[in-house]
C-alpha cells in the first residue's frame, strides 16, 4: 500500500517526524474562549465539535463568566464555551517549519 492510501493523512504524517518535533514547538497553549448570545448556533456548533472529537469542555453562564473573567463585561444574554486545549499557532515559526 502507497503512503496515504487508506489513511487519513495528518499534519504530523505530511511534515514526518523531523517536521512534527518542530510543529510541536509553534503552539501556544492559551485555552479559547467562544463567546456569543446563549443558545447561538455558533456555540452550539462548537460544543457540538468538541464533543464530537472528544474534547473535554466547558459551557460558561454569563454568571460564569462574570466570575472567571471579572474584569470584562457580559450582558444577560451571552454565554460561552470553553476548551483548555485551544490555542494560538506562532505562524511564521508554522512556516519555518513547513518550508524545511
């Protein structure tokens, strides 16, 4: 069987293993916050995503919020998702890694 016939291919097997300790080094992991109105399809869609993958999230009230995050303002009708594995990719390290 050739390369990739049969199988998903994913980052770490079109970079190979040189490429994927590289990658390894261009996250950040910060943790993403979704914020919306509560019961948008936006939010809903990404809990849905997350679950999905199995992702272990949080859904936040805005009372919630109010109390994580005192220090930003959420009227009564937002809500917000989330996921302590989310992160930023550094980008040009990204392509540093990509163009080796």
């Amino acid at each position: 069987m050739e390369r990739g016939q049969g199988k998903k291919k994913n980052v770490f097997s079109i970079l190979g293993l040189r490429g994927l300790f590289r990658c390894v080094l261009v996250l950040s992991k910060t943790g993403l916050l979704a914020v919306d109105k509560t019961g948008s399809k936006e939010l809903e869609d990404i809990a849905g995503s997350l679950k999905s993958a199995g992702v272990q999230y949080e859904s936040l009230s805005v009372h919630s919020l109010r109390v994580r995050y005192p220090s930003l303002f959420f009227n009564e009708s937002f809500s917000a998702v989330f996921d302590p594995t989310g992160g930023v990719l550094i980008a040009d390290k990204c392509l540093t890694a990509l163009q080796v």
